[in-house]
C-alpha cells in the first residue's frame, strides 16, 4: 500500500518536483534515500517547540516561490513524507474518511475525530502542520471559532475552513454569512502566526463562477484570513487571476483533475503553497487495490517487489513502551 508513497506527489498529481520534495524511484534500492530525522539548522525544528513551528510555517509563506506542503493521512505517512524532505504537512479530511470506511465531505466525521487525527500527525513529526478544518464543523460563526479554538490547542499551526454547507441543494453560504463565519474564526485565535486558511468551494460543487469566487476570497482576505484557497480552478489562467486579485498567499490544490502544471508554472503564476488534498491517500489505495487484484486474479505476488521494505519502514517510525491496559 505505501510503495507509491514517495512518488505519488508527482504521478498522481501529476506535477513535477519542488526543492523541497526528494524522489524516491526505487524504495528497495535507495532504503537511504529518506532525509535523517534528526534536527538540521534552520530547517526541521524540536518537536516540542510549537511557537517555532508556528514561526517556520509563517516563514514558508513569506519566502520566495512556492511550496508543497503534501497531506499525510495518520501519523505513519505523516512521518514517511517528513523523511522524504518536506517543509510542512497538512492533514485531509478524505484520506482520514477513506481510512475509516467513510465517504469525504458527507459530515460523517466529527470536530473530535479530526482533531484527534491532527493530534496524532501533530505529535508525530517535527514540521509544522496545517488542518483540513473541513467547515467548522457547523453553521454558525460560534462553531468555526470553537473549531479554531481547539485546532491551536492541539499543537496546530494552521487550518482550512470551507463555504460549503453539505446540503446539497444549497451547497454554498450565502456571501454575506461565509463572510462572518471567517471573521468569527479569526477573532478567536490567539497565536498571529497561527494560519488561517479561507476557502471558497464554488468550483467543486457545480457553481464555476470565477467573478463570485474571487469575491469571496477578496472578502475572506479582508475579513482577516492568511490564505485563501479555491479548489477545483479549471486552469492555469484562473489560478493567475485568484493570486492576482489579492495580496494574501494563494494555496493550490493538485490532484483532483488531472492537470500537467508543475510546481514552477504555478509559483510562477503567483500561488504560494501547493497541497495534494486527499490525492496521497487515493494513491496509495490504488497501489493496494491493484496489488490485491493481482494476488486473487492471478495468485501471484510480485506486487512485494514495490512495496517498500519492512525495515525501511521502521526505520522512520518511532519506538514507544507499550501503554498498559
């Protein structure tokens, strides 16, 4: 399941490689290709600073160019894309609904479950970690702030609230209340350079209105957030016209269509952080469904070949005592 891993941020995205992202091509013949997980200056900081990692993440969206801040699922993959070299991570909502047996963006899964998820991926690695707050986990302004109340509690250095109401007949917030949902949220943090990340879902609910989309980011932006992110932009043009129409950073999400834009045309275009939302996940499933095809289909088992050696694995996770029951 995990032998895609290290190149699944680009053959499932279909992007090509940052700065910041080490290739793996082979995970049996380079075991030595994962980044050590001891601190280097200036990049990967204790584990038990979160003010530093609130600070390094503030950091990444100031310096030059764009970077990719990959979705880890639970706390393994989370540690496994650390080790392949990246500046920060972030969690998603599909890969944890995918893990349970749920279907994403259904409310199946509640305000616990995905900070307890956060929690685990906090705790795991040294980066600092962004949340798929998904939309607050209610309707009202007063939920959006609890939900981020309780992000920073957890050790959080940022998270994405949405416009999306899950109704599906009326899939998006009226403007003037997505407005006050951000602005609640905003108020209630603590930490400045706890990052909040506004989204606007027009694209991916049916709703491909450019001239409202950039709207609500403006007023997002204005409202108080630190980045802004429309998921499902149908081309490299709309991405240009989102960065250009606001003075906050722009997150771009690769992987729910299959476009060819690298990592440089989008830094180039203006965006400044890169997600792959739940695309890792996706792909590592594909791995084990293909996998297991070929072991009820055929009997054979060449799959093993891929994957990723055992001791490969435990190298990059930790050893803890067993807790007692």
């Amino acid at each position: 399941m995990l032998s895609l891993l290290a190149k699944c941020m680009f053959e499932a995205t279909r992007i090509t490689p940052a700065t910041n992202a080490v290739l793996v091509e082979d995970w049996r013949s380079s075991p030595t290709r994962f980044r050590r997980n001891t601190p280097r200056k200036g990049r990967i900081m204790s584990a038990s600073d979160p003010q530093q990692k609130l600070s390094q993440f503030a950091r990444l969206h100031q310096a030059k160019g764009a970077f990719v801040m990959p979705n880890a699922w639970d706390a393994g993959s989370a540690r496994l894309l650390e080790a392949l070299g990246f500046s920060a991570l972030a969690t998603t909502s599909a890969g944890l609904a995918f893990s349970m047996g749920l279907r994403d963006s259904s409310g199946s899964l509640s305000r616990h479950q995905v900070l307890g998820n956060a929690r685990s991926i906090v705790e795991a690695t040294n980066l600092p970690v962004s949340a798929d707050l998904e939309d607050g986990f209610g309707p009202s302004p007063e939920d959006c702030a609890q939900t981020l109340s309780e992000a920073e509690a957890v050790g959080l250095c940022g998270g994405t609230i949405e416009d999306a109401t899950g109704d599906p007949d009326n899939p998006i917030y009226d403007f003037g209340h997505a407005v006050e949902r951000i602005e609640a949220a905003v108020a209630a943090k603590t930490r400045p350079e706890f990052l909040i990340t506004a989204r606007a879902e027009n694209f991916i609910y049916d709703r491909p209105d450019l001239d409202d989309t950039i709207k609500r980011l403006q007023a997002f932006e204005k409202a108080g957030a630190d980045v802004v992110y429309a998921p499902g932009l149908p081309d490299i043009e709309s991405v240009r016209d989102v960065c250009q129409a606001v003075s906050v950073p722009v997150n771009v999400v690769v992987g729910l269509s299959a476009t060819t834009y690298t990592v440089d045309q989008l830094s180039q275009a203006g965006v400044k952080r890169i997600s792959t939302g739940g695309s890792l996940a996706r792909a590592a499933l594909g791995e084990m469904i293909r996998a297991a095809r070929e072991l009820l289909d055929n009997g054979t088992y060449r799959y093993a070949e891929r994957a990723i050696a055992d001791a490969d694995v435990a190298r990059q996770m930790r050893t803890v005592p067993r807790a007692v029951e």
